[in-house]
C-alpha cells in the first residue's frame, strides 16, 4: 500500500490573490500606522512580500492606494447591500435595513474613520483616489436613490415601467433627495465617530427617518398639487 501523498506545503498565488493581498496588506497598515502606513516599506513588511512584489503588480503606491480605497469602500456599501437584501421586501424595510447598517459596526470603528481620514488626506493629490472616489460616490448615491425612489414609489420592481415615464424634473428631485440623504448620513457618521458620546447610533437612523419621512410627504404634496 503506497503512501498517502502530502499536500504541497506552499502553494504560488494567482496574480488576484496576490494583488488582494496586498490590497489588504495596505488597509491592515492604515488601521494600524495611519498616515505613516503608507510606506511601501511597510506595506511589503505586513504582506510578507518583497518591495519589488508590489511593483510588479502596482505602477505606484497611489494605484495602490486607490485599489485599497474602493475594495475598503466595496467592502463597507457591500454590507449595507446584504442588509436590504435580507429585510422584509417593503421598500420601508429596506430603508431601516440600510439606515442601521450604515450606523453599527464596522462603520462606526475607530480603524474605519482612521482609514478613511489617510484617504481624504491624499484625495487633492492623487488622481487615482479621485478617480476611485467618483465611482464609489456615483454607485452609493445610486443605492441611497433606488431605496428613496422606492419609499416615493418611483423606482420599485413593480414600477419600472412607470418609472420611465418619470418627468426629468422628478428625477432631478429624486437624484437631488438622494445627495442630501448620503451628506446626511456622511455628517452624523463623522460626528459619531469623533465624539460618540453626542448620541446613540438608534438616534441617528431615527433622525434619519425624520428626514425622510419629510421629504417623502414634501415631494407627495408638490405631486398631489
């Protein structure tokens, strides 16, 4: 009877898993050293690599800096996803759903503002943060619009046809509803985070729901008249 055959005790990545690595290699570096984190130096000590590893994979530290920006982003807004996904399929549900997903762990982490605060920092100076940060703003102001839309009953599953009929000055109120909506969230979650003490996070989606509760009533009563 021949030996069982042992498993290779090394095994060489694929060129996403290396890139990912190194991606999460860079995000562990922020939480821990901020802005100093961003050494290539260091980041090639946290993933175990060689400097010259990341060269390969990355034309420069802001590339990948920004690849780290939208999987940190991904990863965030990914949640919020998973939370609508699981609520009750009544667009009020859905609502509450993102609303205490984007105000409970991990968004509210000390490591997540630290983060996010070292890629503000470099968002004036770096293209590719700029580049990243438009898409990653465009498809979370895309979330916040579909979930509103749904409360105003203009982008539901069972309304897309009506949706098209839509005037364009509705959809600019609604595109417009869903940026003050996402400035609303940004600033209580800065505030949070900077002093916790000022409220407790329930308060914040209640006051969240105040609002919104507002603005659907407002935008229903410019509609009826």
């Amino acid at each position: 009877m021949s030996a069982p055959q042992r498993a290779p005790r090394f095994r060489r990545r694929l060129p996403a898993e290396r890139r990912l690595a190194l991606i999460e290699a860079t995000i562990q570096c922020l939480k821990r050293f901020g802005h100093d984190g961003l050494s290539i130096r260091t980041i090639s000590a946290q993933a175990g690599v060689s400097v010259g590893l990341i060269n390969h994979h990355f034309p420069n530290k802001s590339e990948l800096v920004a690849a780290a920006y939208r999987h940190f982003n991904a990863q965030l807004v990914g949640g919020m996803r998973t939370a609508v996904a699981q609520a009750a399929d009544l667009p009020r549900a859905r609502m509450r759903a993102f609303l205490e997903a984007s105000f409970s762990a991990p968004n509210l982490d000390a490591d997540t503002l630290a983060v996010w605060v070292v890629f503000w920092g470099m968002y004036r100076h770096s293209r590719p943060i700029q580049r990243v940060e438009r898409e990653t703003y465009q498809d979370y102001v895309g979330l916040v619009r579909g979930l509103l839309g749904g409360l105003l009953g203009t982008a539901s599953a069972g309304k897309r046809r009506h949706a098209r009929r839509n005037t364009p000055a509705a959809a600019r109120e609604l595109r417009r509803a869903a940026i003050g909506l996402t400035a609303l969230l940004d600033g209580l979650w800065l505030q949070w985070c900077l002093q916790p003490g000022a409220f407790r996070p329930q308060e914040a989606v209640r006051m969240c729901e105040v609002w919104i509760a507002s603005l659907c009533e407002r935008i229903r009563g410019e509609a009826d008249g």
